[in-house]
C-alpha cells in the first residue's frame, strides 16, 4: 500500500487539439470521466470541481516528503498537459489527499529541483542528500505546500 498518483485536468474540446492524442509514456491513459466505469469511486478521491478527465495510472505519487513514484515520467506527463492549448487546469496530488490542488509550471519546476536534490533517497533509505545533510524533514504537510509555493485556500 502507498500514495498512488492522482492527475486529473480540464479541457476545452477542441478539434485542432484533441487531449486524446496527447502521447503519454506507457501506462498513463487519459480517461474522460463521462467513461470511467468506476465513476462512483472517483467521488470520494474527492475529484476536483471542474476537471473533465483524469490520467489512469498505477504509479506512486511523488512529492517533498514522500519520494517514492517516477518523478521523471510524472514530471513528463505533467508537462504534456501543461503545454496541451486544449488544457486549461491540471491538478497533481496524492489518492490520500483530501482535496488534489492546482498544478502550475513553477510546482512541476520546484519538484523537478527537488528530485535533482534528492532523488528517491529519502525513500530509499540513503538518508543523506547531495550536500551531505541528514534527511529528516520534520516539516508538516502545510508547510511543504507553502515551501514549495502551493496557495492553499484553506
């Protein structure tokens, strides 16, 4: 068990630019939500208000304090959406949050600069990071977001 990856977006339709055919590395598929089968399920992830379609993937959530997915393929995805002129918002989070917040260009920047930093490390139990501190990050969720440069709302 573990924090799988949550991607999710919304779209205008667009017959110059279909999302459908954005190519997105081996399993990632883009599934409208007027298609998934377990639509029911998708709710109590707590589905962000105004998404139309969200990446069907297998793969662990990467973040600051919890590096464990493919940051590089993620940040690929992330990317592709974020460059689609038929995508309006993308959300990234974790299936454990409570509610999936905004991805912009500068949150993909901050992770891509944390991953160079880190990499899986932490996860993997090297315990030091490339400058050779101890990596123990006694952090709160909160303040991770707000390091990393997430508005929250709330």
């Amino acid at each position: 068990m573990g924090i799988d990856c949550e991607i999710s977006f919304r779209a205008n339709r667009s017959e110059t630019y279909p999302v459908e055919g954005i190519d997105l590395p081996n399993d990632f598929e883009i599934v409208a939500y007027s298609e998934d089968p377990d639509g029911d399920c998708r709710e109590c992830y707590g589905r962000p208000t105004g998404s139309t379609h969200f990446i069907s993937t297998c793969q662990r959530y990467y973040g600051e304090g919890y590096e464990r997915g493919p940051w590089p393929t993620i940040a690929e995805v992330l990317m592709k959406l974020l460059s689609c002129p038929a995508v309006v918002t993308v959300w990234y989070g974790g299936d454990g949050d409570d509610e999936i917040p905004p991805c912009t260009p500068d949150h993909v920047i901050a992770l891509c600069r944390h991953f160079m930093e880190y990499g899986r490390r932490p996860y993997d139990g090297a315990g030091f990071g490339k400058n050779g501190q101890w990596l123990e990050d006694k952090r709160t969720k909160a303040e991770v977001r707000r390091d990393l440069g997430f508005q929250d709302d709330a």
